[in-house]
C-alpha cells in the first residue's frame, strides 16, 4: 500500500511543495519551464528541479519561476552505492554549482559510454539501434536507459518503454549495462561542496534506524519521507526516525511528465514548513561557518 495520493490543486488552503521533480534536462518528457508551469498549475508554491546528473534546466526553471511565482529550488538527484545496492541522493539548495558541475560532466560522459555499450549489446542480439537515433531521444539531456527504450519503440524494436525496458533493459535483461556510481558518502561530500543539503532519495523499507544512523555519521541532512513508491508504513517509520535522528524530513512526486501512474505533480502534498525547516537548517549552518 502506497502512500494516499491527493490530488494536486485539491485543498488548497494547506500550502504545498514538491522538492524532487525531473524535466528534459534528464529523463523527464517535459521542460524546466513547462514543469514550473504545471506546477503554478497545481498551487505549488515552491519545487525542486532535481534532474539526474544535471542541473542544466535551472536557469530556464527559474526564470519561469520567478514569472509565475513558484520559487525554485536548485537540485540534482544522483546515483550512488550503498551496502552493495544502489541508491539515490538528492541535493538541495545547491549554491556553487560550477563545484557540482565538475562532476556532473564527467557522470554524463560515463552516461553517454553505458548508451554506447548497450547499443552494441543490442546489436548482438541482432538490433541495429544506433548510438545517433538514441542521442537524438536524449537532446541535450543526460543520457539514460529511458532514451534508448524510446529509441527502441521508435524503431520498431519494442511496442513500448515497459515492453523495451522487461525484455531488453531491465535489470538483469539481455541489454542491461550497470552505470557508474559513487559511494554514498562522496555523493554526500559532492552535495556539500556545492553548499547543498544531502536528502537520501526514496529509502522505503531500507531506511532503518540502523541505516540512518550510519548515514548521519557520513553527514546525511535528511530523509525523503514522502514519495509515492513509500508505503503508509515507510512514511510513519521514516516521519518517527527523522525526528529522533535530527534528520530534515522532505518529500515529492519524483515526477517525470507523465499523466498515468503514482507520479503525479504535488501528490504527496509535502508541507511547504518542510521547506522552511530546510531554510533554517542552511541559514544555521552559514551562522556557523561565519
């Protein structure tokens, strides 16, 4: 059982964000700017752009922004390793993005050489897909497997992206590449370079008390509570623990632009005080420093 949905828009007097969101930049299907629209839309008053590997659709995402009254907070969702799994970190209120940028770069070029070697996986079970038709998915996004399956489906090769991603690109399907990932604790450090927080993405049933701990040791901020692959369950635990552990609690609809499906724009109607909590939390931190 997942976590209720509300619809977006609906009791509107509790003012919401969504602090993880995806556009063209990555592996959405729609731009920074018409994110931020749909977001004024939805009565948001504030959303975190956090594209994969980049944080190419900020500046657009923020001019929107700023022209419909949605603050934007800057973000990035990267890929790690932790405990032999993989895992995702969310940064957020990066500052110095030309820190971030550094490695950025380089995450998507190991990006573009995975699409290359699926290709050539492809190839060998007789599809002559092209790295060019899935460059041309991706524009200037980070390349990722959702490219190469609508390149798939374009082509003729898969009906659809769950017909392209179960038999061909899946974990463990003929196809699959793993990516480069980075431990945890430097996706951590990388995150902090910048002058962000560091939200570990949608833990579910892996975000023990044991594994935060752990995680607040390697400079963890906070904990993505809600998100909608968290069960009623995932939410309680994860509510209980970030209190405990003085973790900041966040949330969003991972939304990538589609209009099916759990992912839908403000669905987890995550508390605009959240927000405020993390406002708090850098402004101390800067106290600090000075």
């Amino acid at each position: 059982m997942t976590g209720t949905p509300i619809a977006p828009g609906a009791g509107t007097s509790v003012r919401c964000v969504d602090l993880h969101m995806h556009s063209t930049a990555s592996d959405g299907s729609l731009s920074p700017e018409a994110v931020v629209g749909a977001a004024a839309a939805a009565h948001l008053t504030a959303i975190a752009l956090t594209d994969h590997d980049s944080v190419a659709g900020m500046a657009s995402a923020r001019e929107a922004g700023a022209r419909l009254g949605v603050r934007i907070v800057t973000g990035v969702e990267l890929s790690a390793i932790d405990a032999g799994g993989e895992a995702h970190l969310l940064g957020l209120h990066l500052t110095r993005l030309e820190a971030i940028e550094r490695h950025l770069a380089v995450f998507r070029e190991s990006r573009r050489a995975r699409a290359g070697r699926i290709v050539e996986r492809l190839h060998a079970l007789g599809i002559p897909l092209t790295v060019d038709a899935v460059l041309a998915e991706a524009g200037d996004a980070a390349i990722g497997r959702p490219h190469v399956a609508r390149a798939l489906v374009s082509g003729g090769w898969a009906k659809d992206l769950r017909d392209a991603f179960d038999r061909l690109l899946g974990n463990g399907r003929p196809a699959f590449v793993p990516k480069y990932r980075l431990t945890l604790g430097e996706a951590i450090g990388i995150v902090h370079d910048a002058g962000g927080l560091a939200i570990l993405a949608h833990p579910g049933p892996s975000g023990t008390r044991a594994r935060l701990e752990a995680l607040r040791g390697d400079g963890l901020d906070g904990v993505e509570v809600l998100h909608p692959g968290h069960s009623s369950e995932d939410i309680a635990r994860l509510s209980a623990l970030t209190e405990h552990l003085g973790l900041l609690p966040s949330g969003g609809s991972d939304w990538h632009g589609a209009k099916a499906g759990p992912r839908v724009i403000g669905v987890m109607r995550v508390p605009e005080m959240w927000l405020a909590r993390q406002d708090d939390r850098l402004r101390a931190s800067a106290a600090h420093v000075a």
